[in-house]
C-alpha cells in the first residue's frame, strides 16, 4: 500500500514531456551512516545538476530499507529537491496466550513476526490466518485467532495473540459400504486405528494409503475406494467418516505354461501390491506386463493371454494367464553392411553395448534392439560425424528360431568440421576469453563437446555472479553448417544480465535463533557478489545444523536487471528440545534387560550451542547380576574461533563388566576434548585434541585373578569419515569409510609405561544386485585393517607392567560388530589362551607390534514388505609380533532377519563357527539395531 504510493511518486517525476535535470538533491534529513552510504553507492548525487532517473533509483533503493515506512521526494524551488521519509512503526513485545497444542516456538514460527519488525497491519492479519489453517489442519477446526496490538513503549506497536483452539475434532466412527458385507467389515477393521485420531488431511491421506494397501494385498485389484463423506456432531468434536468401494471382487490368479520362468518371477513382475486398475478387463492389461518381463528376459517370441473367470462366490474371480514362453532367443550376429570407415564389429560393439543389459548378455529383445540403433546415430554423431544414420534393419531367425542374425545397414557419413567459434552479446568478457573457457579446439564437431561448452559458458558466468545469464541460441540455432553439412560454425548468443551482488541481508523465520548463527552460516556477505553455487552451500549449512525445519536462500529481485539486490533468508526453525526414553532385552548372556534416557538442547539462548545429557543402564538377570551403568554429557560450540570449525568436550562416566569369564568391572572416568569440521557435505574431519581415560579394573567376587589396577590412558589423533551412502540408516548402495589414529604418550599427563600409536581403517561396499528399486538385493562388504605398535621402552617393575595394555587398546575380534558367532566379552579372540597368559595372575602387555584384518560379507533379499533376509560370512584374524597364536584366522557363517525401521533394520542372526576352538559354543543368536 505505502510503498505503491511512493513509487507512483517516481514514476511522476520520470515522465515530464521535457528531459528535466535538477540542480541536486538535498539527503541531509537522512541519518549521517545512510548519507555515506548514498553517496558511496551513486557519486552522481554530489553533482549539482543530476537527473530525476538517479533521484529514482535513490527512491527504489531506500524504499525497502527497515528504517523507513515511506520515502518521499518533494521540489522546494525550481530545479532543487529535498528527500523526505517518514519512520516506520515497529513492532515491540511478542506476547501468546491461550496455546496448549502448539509451544510458543512452535506459534512462532508460524506467526513469523518478531520483535523490531517492521509493523504491517495487513501481513499481520494474513499471518493470523495461517495460524489459524494451521491449527485446522492438526484437527482444530474451530480454532479462533485474535490480534490485539496495544500501546507500545514509543512508537512500537506490542502485539498480543490470543489463541482460542476450542475442541479438537477427532474421528469418532469409521463406515465402509459396499455390496461385500464380508470387505466392509475387514476393513473397518483393518482402519480401527484410525478412530479417536485427529481429523487431520494427514490422517486422512494415511487412512486412504492404509486402505489401498489392504486392497491391494488382499487381490481387490479394481475396488475403487471412494470418500470420506464426513458427518460431525453439534459441537464438531466427534466426525463419522463414511466410505464406499466400488468393483468388490477380489482376484485369484493363476499361470498356464510357465516353466522356464519361476511364479515368483512372474508375480514380481505383475508387482500386485501396487497394482491398481480400472480397466474393466485388467486381464488383458496384466498379460501386457507378463509379456514385457518375458521380452526383458530374451524370450523374444513369448505370447501371454487372459480369461477371467467366478472363483466361487460374486465377489471372487480369477485370472488365467495363458504363457508360451518359447525359447530364450540368443542374438548370433550383428552384420554391418553400408557405408563406413571402420571395422564392421566397431559398430556391432556400439549397438550391443548400448541397448540394454539382456541384449549385452547376447539375448535379443526388439525394442532394447531398436535403442540399439539409435544409440549407434548418437555415439557416432558425438564422434562429428553429424550425418549418420541407419538406412535400414532386419531379422532372421535360425532353423529352431531359437537364434537370430541381426542385419544393419548404415551410412556413417562424412566428419564434420568445427570452423569458427564466435560470441554475440558479451561485454563482460572478451570472446578470446570465452573460447578458452569452451574447452573447444579445431577439429572435428563432437555434439558432446557442444554440450559441455554450453555448460562450460554458463558455469563460467554464474560463478562469477551473473546469475541471470542466459545462452539464447541453447535450443536452435546454436551450430549453422554448410552446403555439404562438412564445415560447422559455432555462434553463441549470450545475454549477460547484471554482475549481482548483495546489497542487502534479511532474514525472516528466526523467532528464536540469533540473526548471528544464521550470519554464520551463510556464504553471502553484504556487498559480496552472489552466485549459484553460494546460494547453495547456504542452505546446505543452514540445513546441516539441524536447528531448522525448513530453508530457503534467494535474491528478491531474481530474474531483473537489478544488480545490486537483497537476500532473503527464509526459515522455520525446529524445537530445540529433545527428550527420550527406552527399554528392551536381549539374549546376551542368556537375558539382559537394557533401558535408557537422554535430554538434548541443541540451541541455547538460540546460538546454536548445545547440551546433552544420556543415561544408559543393563542388568544381566541369568548370569552376572551386576547393574552396568553409563552416563554420557556433552557440550556442542558450534563456531570456534567465529569459524565452521565445532568443538565438543564429552564426559563418560561408566561402569561395565569387560570380561565375563572372570567376571571383570571396569570403572572409567573420560573427558574428550575434540574439534570437527564438515570438509564437504560428504566428508567430515574431527580430532580428539586431548583425550583422558582413567581407567580402574576390579572384580565382582572371587573369580577375578588380577589385583585392582588404575591406568590413565592420554590420546590424541584424528578421524575422517567419507559417507557416500544413499542412506545412513538403511544404504543400498555407495561406500562408507573410516579412518582413525591416536597416540598416546606419557608427556601428556598419562601412565608412564604406556606409550603407543594406533591406527584402524575401514571401508564398506553397497552394491545392489538386479533391477528391483523398491525392495533390492543388496551386497554388504566391509573390510578393516588395524595396526598397534608399542612405543614404550621402559623397564617392567614389580608394581607396573611395561607396554600397551592389552585388553583396554588391543585387538579383540567376537560379536556382532566384528565376526559373529562369537560373543563379545567372553569369547572374543585372541583370548587368554592364545595370549598365553591362562591360569596366570597377570595381564598381557604389548611390547612389539599387532596387525587385524577383518571381513563382512552380507547378501540382503526381501521377503515380504519391511521383512527381509541375509546370509553372511565374517572372518578376522590378529597376528601379534613374537607371539605364536593357534588358528589366528576365525571365521563364522549364518543368515539372519531383517526387518526395516526407520532408525535402521531389527537384525536377529544365527551364526556358526567355522573353526571352533575346544571349549567353545559352536553357533550364537545376535539381535541388534542396525547392520554394517
């Protein structure tokens, strides 16, 4: 409103019939900081005589400026002006009442108005609206949104929302109609979870997937689930959603000739559990499908068709496919014939090497074939010769038709020559420039060099802040040729657009967070020119804080000529608080029951900074009988220095039994200090300046053999992790590594004979095997190797050993984490035997050195929906200088259950060792949270 008036204002003085010029343009009302900037950004205004259009763009440039609710330019004598404005309102306190459901947080980054805004009544109404659909779709629908906007201190406006949610409307009955009385309870059933849910869009989408799902599993292929007709009661609190199913039949379906290929196979490819249709004669369309995964397989001649037919009862039908499979049809040869310059299997290789994976195996398929062709013209075109093409192709088959001879005849054509390279448009950059940045040579014309040149061209400028630039010509007449198509001209249209850069920062959404963290993390800086790549890494830093829902970063004056511009930082910022509690049991040492609690606050006075506190507790009922406890508080700074680099400082206080057998606690008290830093999006670096384990070994009873002992263990080192996984959680593919050392030295404050340097790495392979995408075969393989050498040459005492304390910084291989089948804490190797130090009343110190090696390999395959299934095999093996161990290599074999959670799979396997050792359980059940 205020601000089309202002611009009404300017526009006035621009369209005088005469060129008019002022005799300058008196500022001196404005503040003195704003003067300076004035004449800093247009010199021009110190000028006696300036012309109205640089008074305008003073106007478009203060205008947005906070400070100001509307800018105005007045005349006070012929040919002079003088800048006027008046003061914007702002807003003061922020004050919520009456919000139960929503936190004041939470209202708040709906309502995105903060203290110091600039007061806009009508934003503030719109605002309130989307508080109130807001509630609306949580269930509210009588939601009542007040804003009172009492008297500030001076000119600020306070502003009071009042919230009045009255009742939630919950779903009170659910009624599913349709001639099939027997489906319409069965899904009522099925949907019951539903009831005394909040009527939210969401709930209703997720009880509309629910029941497709059910449909769908259950073979009601062509049900049309229609509705909800909702029906409320006086108040609106309770809704009744009404249903109704159209086409009720359920399918059967069975398969008539299939032999070569499994009727697993076959219902894969029919994918039921997401097929719907309504097609009245979904036989027919499911035998198209059938018969395409038969031409994928080779079986080029296959034929498939449907009759449809009661199943017993109105509402049961089935399917007969019909399948002659006939023989898997292997391509003989590819002959060439035509006009060319190379060797005819050239050609022959381009075409079975770019259809498809069954074609490349050797076995036709008419349509992977036919991409074949056109794949051979693009490979050819991108080698310059533009004029290729495949004149004509045919088929025969053998005798048994069982074998097929491709015939192809094609006229390469002559290359064509690139001749000139020339720019229209440019003025940033001479085109001598720009050529070099095309990457293109004399030479011939490879329509792949095209397309990295137009890459190279638009690159090269958006990196330098001329985020607008366009290449005009991209989609026509970008390369012209000659009469004989041999000789081609390359000619670049290119519009430049503004060098941009950022005039301005705003920043919208953080109710809470300080305008400093999101300064920081941002890679634009006021007067700094912006680019793509910029805007990006923003929100991606933004984003990896984890403060914020929702980040957007943009110029508001994107797709103008406007150079000078303002960024718009737009976020929706998270609850910085996090509470969780847990409890389960697990088959360790026969049963152990496990609990946990933790409190997190990841953003302290909205700086970013953040605490945590967890509590982890076990207590083995069937054997130990010893409540194992640790407690684990932390602190984040995220902006060391007032850079990206993040510190920590982490305190663990514990106490757990480490070695079962003599029934071992070991107290520990650690302070890690660390600092980390993300290298890349995929690559973070940390390293543990300085890290204090003080730790004490004593025992339960009798059993344990070693007199207590106190060991401080100082470390320092540093780890780097490349994540290029799909998924942390549950990954299909990509690779993630590890690598880490530490070292440890007396100088730092530990015990004075352990003195060492320590190094693991490890790496795992993701590979998916076949096509499936949505529940795929996946291979898992890891390999890690380790090395741990003994710096320390002092002398044993009678009171300390000399060397690295074995079973506190050694290599331990048994468990679910390294080579299952064995159990961690009791059967782990190397054990006491193999240290030779069995029946003794000592510990084994390393004194030389020790090399590990460890496999994992996992196949993973779906069973049915979440559910899914493994088999594996892990070996390890730890070779320690000087010391002759029996069977160092230790191997295992099993399968196992997954079952997918969003936090990763529900893992139970069943694992046998491969070399068992007297004394040893031949085979382990492990359930666990995860996989490697």
């Amino acid at each position: 409103m205020i601000r089309a008036s202002s611009l009404t204002l300017s526009i006035l003085l621009l369209i005088q019939t005469t060129p008019a010029f002022g005799k300058g343009l008196d500022i001196s009302s404005l503040p003195e900081k704003m003067q300076a900037e004035l004449v800093q950004r247009y010199p021009a205004i110190k000028k006696d005589f300036i012309p109205l259009s640089l008074i305008d763009d003073v106007l478009r440039y203060l205008q947005p400026q906070p400070l100001f609710d509307r800018v105005m330019v007045t005349e006070r004598t012929a040919g002079t002006y003088k800048l006027e404005y008046v003061v914007a309102r702002r807003i003061g306190e922020i004050n919520i009442s009456g919000n139960d459901f929503f936190s004041n947080s939470a209202v708040l980054s709906i309502f995105t108005v903060k203290s110091g805004n600039v007061f806009d009544q009508q934003e503030l109404a719109e605002l309130g609206e989307k508080l109130r659909l807001a509630y609306k779709d949580q269930g509210f629908f009588n939601a009542v949104i007040d804003i009172e906007m009492p008297p500030g201190k001076g000119e600020n406006v306070d502003i009071h929302l009042k919230v009045t949610e009255n009742k939630r409307t919950v779903i009170h009955n659910l009624i599913v109609q349709s001639p099939n009385h027997a489906l319409n309870k069965a899904m009522v059933d099925k949907l019951d979870s539903s009831l005394d849910e909040p009527l939210t869009e969401k709930n209703l989408s997720d009880l509309m997937k629910s029941a497709r799902s059910f449909l769908n599993s259950k073979r009601f292929v062509r049900a049309d689930f229609i509705g909800p007709k909702i029906e409320y009661n006086s108040d609106e609190s309770e809704a009744t959603l009404t249903y109704r199913v159209e086409r009720p039949e359920s399918f059967k379906f069975e398969y008539e000739g299939a032999e070569i290929l499994s009727r697993g196979n076959l219902k894969d490819a029919l994918d039921l559990d997401n097929f719907y249709s309504a097609n009245p004669n979904i036989g027919n369309e499911l035998s198209a499908k059938l018969r395409a995964y038969y031409l994928s397989e080779g079986h080029a001649r296959a034929e498939v068709s449907s009759r449809e037919e009661e199943d017993g009862s109105p509402f049961q039908r089935k399917i007969i496919f019909n399948i002659e499979e006939g023989p898997k049809v292997k391509i003989q040869g590819i002959n060439i014939t035509g006009k060319f310059s190379r060797d005819p299997q050239h050609y022959a290789d381009i075409i079975k090497n770019y259809s498809s994976p069954i074609v490349s195996k050797g076995y036709y398929n008419k349509d992977d074939i036919d991409a074949g062709l056109k794949n051979l013209v693009l490979a050819l075109q991108n080698e310059g010769y533009l004029q290729a093409k495949v004149t004509s192709s045919r088929l025969t088959y053998n005798k048994e038709k069982d074998k097929v001879t491709l015939y192809v005849n094609m006229d390469e054509g002559p290359m064509t020559l690139m001749q000139s390279v020339s720019f229209l448009g440019n003025q940033a950059y001479p085109s001598d420039e720009l050529l070099k940045v095309t990457g293109l040579k004399p030479g011939p014309l490879r329509l792949n060099q095209i397309e990295q040149a137009v890459k190279n061209i638009k690159d090269f400028y958006h990196n330098n802040a001329y985020i607008e630039m366009l290449l005009l010509n991209e989609r026509e007449d970008l390369v012209s040729y000659d009469e004989t198509n041999t000789k081609a001209t390359l000619n670049f249209k290119i519009f430049e657009g503004p060098q941009v850069r950022a005039a301005s920062i705003v920043l919208e959404g953080n109710t809470f967070t300080r305008d400093s963290v999101l300064y920081q993390e941002l890679e634009i800086r006021q007067g700094e020119l912006i680019t793509p790549k910029k805007l990006e890494d923003s929100i991606s830093q933004l984003q990896r804080t984890g403060l914020f829902n929702t980040v957007d970063v943009r110029t508001l004056e994107e797709k103008t000529n406007i150079a000078d511009r303002t960024v718009i930082v737009r976020i929706s910022e998270r609850e910085p608080g996090t509470f969780n509690i847990g409890a389960g049991v697990t088959n360790e040492r026969k049963l152990t029951l496990r609990g946990y609690t933790g409190i997190a606050y990841r953003n302290l006075m909205g700086t970013g900074r953040g605490v945590s506190l967890r509590l982890e507790g076990n207590y083995n009922i069937a054997d130990v009988k010893y409540l194992e406890h640790k407690v684990v508080a932390g602190y984040l700074e995220p902006y060391l220095f007032g850079s990206h680099i993040r510190g920590r400082v982490n305190i663990t206080l514990s106490s757990q039994i480490t070695d079962y057998n003599f029934k071992q606690v070991t107290d520990l008290n650690q302070y890690t200090y660390t600092i980390e830093k993300d290298l890349t999006p995929k690559i973070l670096g940390t390293w543990d300046i300085y890290s204090l384990a003080q730790v004490k070994d004593s025992g339960l009873d009798d059993t344990y053999p070693y007199p207590p002992e106190r060991q401080d263990i100082v470390t320092t080192g540093p780890n780097i992790d490349f994540d290029f996984r799909d998924n942390p959680f549950n990954p299909t593919a990509g690779t993630f590594t590890r690598i880490n050392a530490e070292y440890s030295d007396p100088a730092f404050g530990g015990t004075e004979t352990i003195n060492y340097w320590r190094a693991v790495a490890a790496i795992t392979f993701y590979n998916r095997i076949g096509t499936a995408q949505k529940q795929p075969i996946i291979w898992a393989n890891n390999f890690r190797g380790g090395y741990l050498k003994n710096l320390s040459e002092m002398p044993d005492t009678s009171t300390r050993q000399n060397g690295v304390p074995w079973d506190k910084k050694g290599f331990s291989l048994g468990g679910i984490s390294t080579v299952r089948g064995y159990e961690a804490g009791s059967e782990y190797f190397p054990n006491n035997n193999d240290l030779g130090i069995a029946g003794t009343n000592r510990k084994y110190y390393l004194t030389t050195d020790s090399t590990m090696g460890l496999i994992k390999s996992e196949l993973r395959f779906p069973v049915y929906d979440a559910l899914g299934g493994a088999v594996f095999y892990d070996g390890g093996i730890v070779q320690i200088q000087g010391l002759d161990i029996n069977e160092p290599y230790r191997a295992s074999t099993g399968f196992g259950i997954r079952y997918n959670t969003p936090v990763g799979p529900l893992s139970v396997d069943m694992a046998w060792k491969l070399n068992m050792q007297p004394g040893e359980e031949p085979w382990r059940v492990h359930i666990s949270i995860g996989t490697f």
